[in-house]
C-alpha cells in the first residue's frame, strides 16, 4: 500500500459512514454502494470515495475544498486527513443537506471543518481561496474552470467529469495539467446543469 491509501484507510476506519446516513438506510453502510440522502442525493460508495481520496493526497495542515458535501462524510474524512493544523470547507448547494453535513462533522470533533450552504451562483468557495486541495463529489460536464482557479500553485482537485475522474494539477509555475483514470457514475453537479 502507498502512503496516500494507508492514510485512507485510517481516515475510513477513524470515521465511520453510518453517522452520514438516515437512520432508515444504516443497515447499508458496510455494503459497496451509494446510498440515498435524500433530495436525490447520495451518500458515495466506499470504493468510489476511497479512490477519490487516494488520488487526491491530502497531507496534513492542508487547505481543503469539498464541493457537493452532500452527507458530510467526505468533508469528515478530509478533516482527519488534514488533523487540526489544516482545514476543510465544505460547501453544498441544498441548505438541508448542508446543515445536516455541519450537525454530522461536528459530532465527529473536527473543529477545523466546516460545511456551509454554497451561495448561488457561485461554485466553490472563491472568497477563502486558494485551496491546497479540492474534491468534488458530483458529476460536471467539462473540468470547471471556477475550480481550476481557486486552487494553489502545486495544487491539485479530483471531479468527476463525464464518467471519468480528472485529476487536475498546477503546477508551481501556474500551468494545469489534466488526466483522467476509471469510469464513475455520479449525480450531477448542480451548478453547471
């Protein structure tokens, strides 16, 4: 294992998935699925988010953006990766799910993690950037540029895009490089639709 999947894997065994579900639908948790929230959302199967996670190679006392919280789980499980020297912001287009993502990263403690409503029309949280890192947990039609440039120098974001996970990096000089790996299934990033 790399070092990026043994801290992952440390990240799922610290926060475990069943606090980022309806009580109806915690039987699932263990089982490699997605699981609804609510609002036509879902909570993301395991296997997916572990891969996002590992792409991503959060490190601690980084800056972290999640967009599309959803359930709060991920912005969680980024808030371990980066441990109290960092921070995550995580923002999510439903008010609902949002203030129910912030009632769930506080139960787990981390202080240095905050989901917050996105504000319409904006994507991402441009006010607070440059972010280190940004995950995005719904699926955009093209890499959104909005992104791209709310990210640091040496920085680097994970999006679904079309099927397809991009991983995008900048490079210390500015420039962005795109690849693509694996085939996903995501609900739609709300923002570009």
């Amino acid at each position: 294992m790399s070092e990026a999947e043994d801290r992952v894997a440390a990240a799922f065994a610290a926060v475990p998935r069943a606090g980022f579900v309806p009580c109806a639908e915690r039987s699932h948790v263990d089982e490699d699925r997605p699981i609804p929230i609510g609002h036509g959302q879902t909570n993301s199967q395991p296997t997916t988010v572990r891969n996002m996670l590992t792409l991503l190679e959060v490190r601690p006392g980084e800056r972290v953006l999640d967009v599309g919280s959803g359930s709060g789980w991920t912005c969680a499980l980024l808030a371990h990766l980066v441990g109290p020297t960092g921070s995550v912001s995580g923002v999510e287009l439903l008010p609902d799910l949002a203030a129910a993502a912030r009632q769930a990263v506080l139960a787990c403690g981390f202080g240095w993690a905050s989901v917050a409503p996105a504000e319409p029309g904006v994507l991402g949280l441009p006010s607070a950037a440059p972010f280190d890192k940004i995950l995005v947990s719904a699926e955009a039609r093209t890499v959104p540029g909005p992104l791209v440039d709310q990210l640091a120098r040496g920085g680097r974001m994970v999006v679904p895009v079309t099927g397809r996970l991009a991983v995008v990096d900048v490079s210390d000089g500015g420039a962005v490089r795109i690849h693509r790996v694996g085939r996903y299934a995501f609900v739609p990033l709300l923002w570009d639709r």
